[in-house]
C-alpha cells in the first residue's frame, strides 16, 4: 500500500482543496438556488443568497436575469458541483490520477 503525504504538507494540493471546499457551499446556498427543487431549498440558502444581491447588486441575480445565465447555472449544478466532490476527495487522498 502506498503511503501518500499529508494535505498539509502539499501546499497546492491544500490550496486547491480550500478552492473546491468553499465553492461546493456557494453552489449549493447560493447560485443554484432557483434551480433546486423546493424540498432542498431553505430559508438559509434564501437568506444567503438575498443578502448577496443586496450587498453586491450582482446583475446575473438580480430579476431578470440574462437568459443564458439559468444554463450557466444548470452547467454549475451538473458539472462544477460533482467534479468539485471528486476532487475533494481525491486530493484528500492524495492521488495524482
């Protein structure tokens, strides 16, 4: 069995792992939010993400959005969101392939 390094002590690995770590949360409380059905969304996700708009006046989220943009989101949901769940746990243990 091979003995992989610590995730603290790649320094990269440890960096790209904060990158996927804190995006998983933003996808899921944040950008996707209209799209989820109602059972997964919640009152914190809403609160979250109306408080991003008021602080931010992000354009993409505020009403109405570009139509381009839900397919964007869509793309997010189906892609961005399971390749970021892989590769937590693949940096976690340490595999380069």
């Amino acid at each position: 069995m091979v003995q992989y390094a610590s995730l603290i002590s790649r320094k990269r690995d440890l960096i790209y792992f904060i990158f996927f770590a804190i995006h998983l949360p933003i996808i899921f409380l944040v950008d996707t939010v209209p799209l989820l059905p109602s059972i997964l969304q919640t009152n914190l996700s809403h609160q979250i993400r109306s408080f991003y708009i008021e602080t931010y006046h992000d354009k993409f989220f505020s009403e109405p959005a570009p139509a381009w943009f839900s397919t964007f989101i869509a793309m997010e949901l189906v892609y961005h969101a399971p390749l970021s769940l892989w590769a937590l746990g693949a940096l976690l243990r340490g595999k380069t392939a």
